[in-house]
C-alpha cells in the first residue's frame, strides 16, 4: 500500500485539493465578476480584484504541479488522458490563457491619468469600457475554465477510455468519453465548488458589512448549488460512472465518509446563515476537500478506467524514489514561502 | 494542412511565443533587483521609481508567460503523447525541478509586484533576488529537457523498451550545459537591450531626463556584459555539435561534404536538389579551426547520412546566420557603448549612439527565436535525436489544423494588446519621469 506509486498518487491528490482551494477560488471570484451587481457593483469588483492579483500565479502552479507529477510518474495515463480529452483541456488552456491575460490587462488597461489626480484615476479604472470589456473576457474565462476542469475530472471517472496496455493505444473518438451528461455534471459541481470558496473567503477579505452581507448572500447560494450538483452527479454516476458509484456508496467507510461531509457542508452553511464568518471560511475548504478526496480514493485503484491502474501505469521505481525526494524537498521550501505570501496579502488587515 | 505539419506549427507557435515572455521573467528581476539595489544603497528617488516602473511592464509579461507555459506543459501531451509516453520519466527530473523553481518564482513575484507597501524594503528587495535566481533556474530546467532530446542519455534500450534509467544522468547530458548557458546569457542579453532601446528611443527626445538616463546605464550595461560573454558560449555550443550532433552543426553551416579543413561560409543559400550551397563568403579553414583548433580538421558533411535523416539545411543555415549576425551587431553596440562611456567618463548619450540602440531594440528576441529554430529544426527529423522520430510521436487526434489556428489567433490577438498596454506604460513612465524631474 505504501509503494511509491501510492504516494505520488496522494502527493497529487493534495495538490488537485490544494489547487481547487486556491485557484479555485480564483476563478470562483470571477465567476462572481459576472454576478456583481447593485449599487455596491464596482466594490466587490474592486474587493475581487485586490484579493486575487498578488496569489492567483502561485495558486496557478498546483496544476502545473499535477500535470508534472502525471506525466512523470504515470505517463501511459498522461498520454492516454492527452489524447482522449484533446477537446476539453484544450478548452480549458484557452481559458486559462484568456482569464490571466485579461486579469493583467483589466489592471493596466486604463487611461493614463495624472498622479495628482489618483481619485478620478480610480474611478476610470472602475467604470471605463476598457475595464468593462476585460471584465467580461475575465469573467467568461473563469467560468469556462473550471468547467472543463470538471468535464476533464468527470470524464477520467466514467472509466471509457479505453488503453491497449500492451502498446498504450487509446481507442477513442475524441468525444464521446467526455460529451456526456455525468462528466458535464461535475464540470458544473466543479464550477459550483469554486463559487462557494469565492464568496466565502469574500467574506473575510472586508471589513464593510453591507459588501460582507452581499458575499454572504452569494455564498449561501453557492452552497445551495452545490448541494444540487453534487446530488445531481450521484444520481447520474449510476449510468455515467459506475466504478465511482460503487466506491461512493458500496461500504461502510464509505457511508461514514458521507455523513462527515454532509455534516461539515450543513455547518458551514450554518455558520455563513449566522454570519460566523471565519468559522465558515474554514468548514468550506474542509467539505470542498473531503468531496476531492472521496473521488480520489473512490477511483482507486484505477487511474483511467478500466485498464489503467496506479500500480500498472507508474513509472519505474527509480524516478519515482528520486521525483518523491524533489518532492519532499520542494514541499520544505515552497510550503512556507506559500505560507509566507499568504501571511503578507491574507494576514489580518491593518488599516 | 496535414496533422503532422499542424501539430508541429502549433508547438513551434506556442515555443516561439512564449519563449519571449520566459525570457523577460527571467532578466527583467535582474534589471529590478540592481535598480532598487541602487535606491536601497544611495537614497536617491529615481532608482525606486524605475524598479516601480519596471515591476509594472514585468507584472503584464510575467502574467501572459505563466499562463502560455501552462498551455506548453499541456501539450507536450496534447500533441506529442507518443513522445510523454516513452520520454516522461526519463525527463522527469527537470520537469518536477522547474515545477518547484516556478512555484517561488510566482510565489515571490506575488510580493514583489504587490508587496512594495506589505513587506520591510530589504525583505522586499530580497523578493526579487529570488524571483531572479528561481526564475533562472526554472529556464536551466526546462532547457536541459531539450538539452536531453538533442543528446538523449541516462537509459538503455532492451528489445524496443526503455530500461535503466538514470534521471541524474538524462539531466546532466552533454548538451546541458552549453545550452543552458547559450540561453540564460541570450535571456539577459535580448532583454537587455530591448530595454536600453527603449530608453534610448525617449532618452533621444530629453537629453536630460534622470529616469532615462539611469534606466538606459543599468540595462546597457548588463546588455554589454551579456553581449561580450555570449560569443564564448556559442563556441562552447559549436564544439559540443562538432562532437556530438555533426549532421545539425553541417546543417548550420552549409556542409554538404565531408572535408579536411572547412570553410566558415558567411551568408549563402543551401540548395538541397544540388546538395550544394552557393553563393556564400567562404573564410577557408576556419570552421576546422573554430571548431577543433586545427586548420585541417575533418568535418562531416551532410552526405554523410541519408537524405531522409537531414534536417531541412536552408531553414537551419539561414536562421543560424541570421542569429549570428543579430549577436554580432549587439555586440558591436555594447563595445561602442563601453569605450564611449570610458573615454568620456559619462554616459553615451550622443545622438547617434542613441538611435544605434534604439533600432537593436528587437535584435536579441530575432536571435532568440532563431537560436531556437536552429536547435528544433536542426535536430528533424528526430524528436529525440537518433532514437524517436517526430512523426511517431504525434497524437492521433483529427483536425489539428483546428487548435493551431485557434491558439494562433489567440496569441496574435494577445501580442497586439501586450504592444498597446507596454507603450501606453512607457507613455506614462515618460510622464512620471518629468514631474520626478521636477521633485
């Protein structure tokens, strides 16, 4: 159980957790872009945007460092995964491109104002067509992307891509793995899921009541939708992704495992109804990871369904010793300037 | 256009592309780091502004180069899953390695860019340092990737399967460390002096303009520093071809025979129907000489190999003449700059000088871009040199005329608004620095 494969596989799947808190959140604040609306509309803009521009680049690497840890310590699935949904990430790399360059743009895009007159500098910066047309580029992007985040993730799960293991061949017509109802359901879970840890942590990144109360009130619609979607995705995993459903619902652990994450979701839509807002920013990234981490292990011990386990895909055992020792040191030296960038913009405001 | 040629203009777009961005995130920390070293050490208000000022126009590249890496990452599996399949653990080693130099990088730009009011200002400046030695690193690691498919080592092959391998000694194979060097010095270099150009280009208008005048003396003197190191570092390339990857060194130079004391050709055009290649300055024996010390030393020639086995000759001699001749004219201009400024004990402001830097401004991304195309289009028709071939490793998916003309309106699209937004920056900076000059 402890093979090297088995680690690697969990140090990726903290990762995918990881990114989805981070970056996710990211695109879940430009999701709420799209949404700003009344008379506090350029506010939670504004409040969106400073939250996000210092972290989003560092949240952004834990997918680089998934995509790196696959086609290093399993590349038959990298390979398999890359031909097979083709369409989908290609989508997603657009949207990825397309929400960071506008984010940049959005901030520079303005009109050379005097430095004497910082005030009608910001207030062009808000309101000008420039900032509302990046607006609208940003906001599509950073919902397209974690879509076809989720479309990718649903599409692994429904274990039909199909890998000749001897000659790593993928028998695929570049659609139909992910063109379905269940990998489109996690797409929207997925979307949802970023939604919910935007708003929440919105919530913390203000000390003005009326736009806190306009974050909470989002926020407890997130979490809503994501107890829709996540029933949703259940249901139609009996057709769409019957390898999950049996790990999601077959055991005892399993039915344990549910009545944690149905216990930490309720009390942390508890904690957003009664304003408890630092409770609630710290429930959320608990439920989002436990449902994360029950896909994981539910996928176990497929990597792709059905051919591609964790133990027959990997690696030889000599890059996989050596990628868990860069590994290792390299969570000695990021984790803290992680934790150090996220003290110096997160920490408790001083104003 | 068939699948093969798609997907290989898609990856040649997307490296050509990003290249550009990469290289800025990689020399501009340096040009910050020295700027506000200067404000740290002597007070003076000019130098915070100009890492300000900088910080701004790297905020944009920087952001536009994390996510078309991003889009690399994922299609060496989009495009080349037969090459991932059998090459990712091979070339694990520097991918995980700048995976983690690229996760400081962008966790230490994040303070830079932002931190100016967040942080001490030497923890501050300290972010830079490390954004400039992570953001090194990061381009040393992905480099020796490439170094790797120009001269694949580390493993063994058994009955058509890989077996054996060493991760240490893929990463540490003999093209490493000529290409690394050969592209950190081309990244400072180029960046360098675009940067002098620019100044150069405003400094031309007001003579005396402090923020100018700063900006074009830091960034001019790490462009001439670069520019003098550079030709020491494509020797040790060249010699390293000579050695280990012949047929791409006679690609370069237009060697279709294999002789005893080859010329050095300048210019001229391989014809590859005549296996010859005219109309070029020949120096006599001096590629021998160049190359093994000796004026009568064998070079092989392109005859050597089957024609199915060369790389497309006239692509690589002409992209290689051209890169010389960039780095050539840079340094000239770094020379003239150096003895200018020492005979004159002050910056080298005349007007001609000025205009000279301005039009080097683009001379060291051309020299890039083509360095680039000798090393890719000189090692075809191979994707790991003598061991895979391109057309194997491409995915079977249809219609990827579709993604390549997608990603390329996509990135032109991104270059005009990057141009708009980096001169409306400039614009601003020379409104800065006037009412800076008035303080």
């Amino acid at each position: 159980m402890f093979e090297f494969e088995f680690c690697i596989a969990g140090v990726m799947l903290i990762s995918l957790i990881l990114y989805v808190l981070t970056g996710g959140a990211d695109f879940g604040g430009g999701i709420w872009d799209v949404f700003a609306t009344g008379a506090r509309a350029n506010a939670q803009r504004k409040l969106i945007t400073e939250a996000i521009a210092p972290i989003w680049e560092a949240n952004h690497v834990w997918l680089i460092v998934i995509v790196v840890l696959l086609f290093v310590a399993f590349p038959p699935a990298f390979a398999a995964i890359s031909t097979a949904l083709h369409i989908p990430l290609t989508l997603m790399l657009i949207g990825i491109v397309l929400r960071g360059s506008a984010f940049v743009f959005r901030t520079y895009d303005v009109k050379e104002a005097g430095e004497h007159e910082p005030d009608r500098n910001e207030e062009r910066e808000q309101s000008g067509p420039a900032y509302r047309r990046w607006s609208r580029v940003f906001a599509g992007a950073s919902i397209i992307t974690p879509i076809m985040l989720g479309v990718t993730l649903g599409a692994v799960a429904t274990g039909t891509i199909h890998v000749n293991v001897e000659n790593g061949q993928v028998d695929t017509d570049f659609v139909s793995s992910w063109l379905a109802p269940f990998p489109f359901a996690i797409g929207f879970f997925t979307l949802t899921l970023c939604a919910l840890l935007a708003a929440v942590y919105l919530t913390l990144e203000t000390e003005d009541s009326a736009l806190q109360e306009d974050f909470r009130r989002r926020a407890l619609i997130a979490a809503g939708s994501v107890g829709v979607m996540a029933w949703l995705s259940f249901m139609l995993s009996a057709e769409g992704a019957p390898t999950i459903r049996r790990g999601l619902s077959s055991s005892t652990w399993a039915i344990c495992f549910h009545i944690i994450t149905g216990t930490v979701s309720v009390t942390g839509m508890w904690a957003i109804w009664k304003r408890r807002f630092r409770l609630a920013s710290a429930l959320v990234p608990i439920q989002v990871g436990l449902i994360i981490f029950g896909w994981g292990v539910a996928q176990y011990p497929y990597l792709v369904a059905p051919a591609l386990t964790f133990s027959n895909s990997a690696a030889p055992a000599v890059v996989l010793r050596l990628l868990l020792i860069i590994v290792g040191v390299g969570a000695v030296i990021v984790l803290p300037a992680f934790y150090y960038l996220y003290v110096v913009f997160k920490g408790r405001r001083r104003t | 256009m068939e699948d093969l040629l798609a997907a290989r203009a898609q990856m040649a777009m997307s490296l050509a592309f990003h290249i550009i961005f990469a290289s800025v995130g990689m020399a501009m920390p340096l040009l910050m780091v020295i700027a506000e070293a200067l404000w740290l050490k002597t007070g003076a208000k000019v130098y915070l502004l100009l890492a300000k000022q900088w910080a701004k126009g790297t905020a944009i590249l920087f952001a536009v180069g994390a996510v078309s890496g991003t889009v690399l990452s994922f299609e060496l599996g989009l495009l080349w899953p037969g090459f991932m399949n059998y090459a990712g653990p091979i070339i694990g080693m520097p991918f995980s390695l700048e995976g983690l130099a690229f996760f400081l990088e962008a966790i230490f730009l994040g303070i830079y860019l932002y931190g100016w009011e967040r942080v001490q200002r030497y923890a501050h400046w300290f972010a830079g340092v490390m954004v400039l030695i992570s953001g090194t690193l990061s381009g040393i690691f992905v480099v020796t990737a490439n170094a790797w498919m120009n001269t694949p080592t580390g493993f063994s092959i058994a009955n058509g399967t890989v077996t054996d391998i060493n991760p240490v000694a893929a990463m540490l194979n003999p093209s490493s460390f000529s290409q690394c060097l050969h592209m950190c010095l081309a990244a400072f270099l180029a960046v360098a002096f675009a940067t002098a150009g620019i100044h150069a280009y405003y400094l031309r208008r007001d003579r005396s303009n402090i923020f100018h005048r700063k900006a074009f003396a830091i960034a001019l003197t790490v462009g001439s520093v670069m520019a003098l190191l550079q030709p020491i570092s494509g020797d040790i390339s060249a010699k390293r071809l000579a050695k280990h990857q012949p047929i791409k060194l006679a690609a370069m130079e237009g060697q279709w025979e294999t002789v005893h004391g080859a010329p050095l050709r300048i210019g001229g055009i391989p014809f590859e129907e005549f296996e010859e290649t005219r109309y070029a300055i020949e120096i006599p024996k001096a590629l021998s000489f160049l190359v093994h010390a000796d004026f009568n030393a064998k070079i092989m020639g392109l005859k050597e190999i089957p024609k199915e086995n060369r790389p497309p000759v006239a692509i690589v001699h002409i992209a290689f003449q051209l890169m010389v001749a960039c780095g050539i004219v840079l340094l000239v201009a770094g020379c003239l700059g150096g003895w200018l400024a020492w005979r004159r004990k002050s910056l080298p402001i005349e007007g001609w000088y000025l205009r000279f830097v301005t039009l080097c401004t683009p001379l060291g991304f051309i020299a890039i871009e083509a360095g680039w195309t000798v090393t890719e289009v000189g090692r075809q028709p191979w994707v790991i040199y003598n061991i895979m071939r391109t057309a194997d490793a491409v995915t079977p998916m249809p219609h990827l005329i579709v993604p390549f003309l997608s990603f390329t309106v996509l990135y032109i699209f991104l270059s005009i608004i990057v141009i708009i937004l980096l001169r409306r920056l400039f614009r601003s900076t020379l409104a800065k620095a006037v009412s800076a000059g008035k303080i």
